[in-house]
C-alpha cells in the first residue's frame, strides 16, 4: 500500500512538472510590451525636441503682474514655460510660451488665420484658449480657467507678451 501510494505521488508530480511550464503565458501584458517598444525605440521617441529652447528663456517675454493681476510661474522645462495669472487671489488664466519645433502640427492652426496680434498670426483654440504663433515656431497661449475671463481679456494679456523679443529667439 506503502509502494502505491508512493507511485501515485511520483506520477502526480511527474504530471505537474510537464503540465505546469505549459500553463505558463509567455505573451508579454500590454505594459510590458509598451514598455519594450519604448525601449526599442530610444531616443526616437523623445518628447520634446533636443532643439528646443530652454524654458527658462521665455521667463522674461511674459507681462509683468500689475495692481490687479499677480502673474505665478508654474512649470518650465526645456520647450515650455507657463504662468497662472491671479486676481484677488483667484485663478483666472493660464499663460503659456510652447516651442512647436518638438510637436510641428501645432502650427496647423495658425495656417487660415485671418487676425493677427503684434503681427503674429492668432487662433482660437477651443472656447476657452487664444494662441499666437511667433516667429513661426513659438505658441503663446492665454486660456481662461474662469467663466469672466473673455476672448478679449485672453487677447488683451497675448499683447502684452513681449512677442518681438520672443521672435528674437528664433
């Protein structure tokens, strides 16, 4: 009895050791396959361009706060800078400088553009953004984060960027 159950146990792992490694799933999860691509891929894939200008460098083409308004910086990194412009204390804008030369269609909006501000082609980008494209490579955008900040308070801050100085970048 000894010897058979010994026998039954022998083949049972036998079976578990043939049957187990077939049970295995050797396709990869989708992150793990995502995560090869982008490995694959190197530097290929890159999101910001290494031609982009330096964030820091836009700091200084922004309008300056006044009475009413306090402009923050909120983010910079190379190809971006961006602002929130308070009133009272209360958010009602953000104000951004994107270099398109690390995402190219951005300037797609600005190609049947009939206004301009400064000189720059301008767009509307949604119902609550207003963008120029200066220089033909850098996208200055006000976008309202409160319902009483208008198209033209939105047009009236994108003229008060210092677009010359910002097209001397290019």
């Amino acid at each position: 009895m000894k010897k058979l159950s010994r026998l039954i146990i022998g083949f049972s792992l036998a079976c578990l050791l043939v049957i187990l490694p077939a049970c295995g799933n050797d396709t990869p999860s989708r992150f793990e396959g995502a995560q090869q691509e982008s490995i694959d891929a190197g530097s290929r894939n890159t999101a910001v361009s290494t031609d982009a200008e330096e964030g820091s460098s836009f700091n200084r083409f922004f309008p300056v706060s006044d009475e009413s308004y306090e402009r923050v910086f909120t983010q910079e990194k190379d190809g971006f800078v961006e602002a929130v412009l308070k009133e009272s204390g209360q958010n009602v804008a953000t104000l951004g400088v994107f270099d398109t030369i690390s995402n190219p269609s951005a300037k797609d909006d600005f190609v049947d553009s009939q206004e301009q501000i400064g000189g720059y082609p301008l767009a509307q980008k949604g119902s609550r953004a207003t963008a120029v494209l200066v220089a033909d490579r850098f996208q200055v955008t006000v976008r309202s984060m409160d319902d009483s900040f208008t198209v033209a308070d939105r047009e009236a801050w994108l003229a008060k960027f210092d677009l010359n100085g910002l097209a001397s970048l290019n």
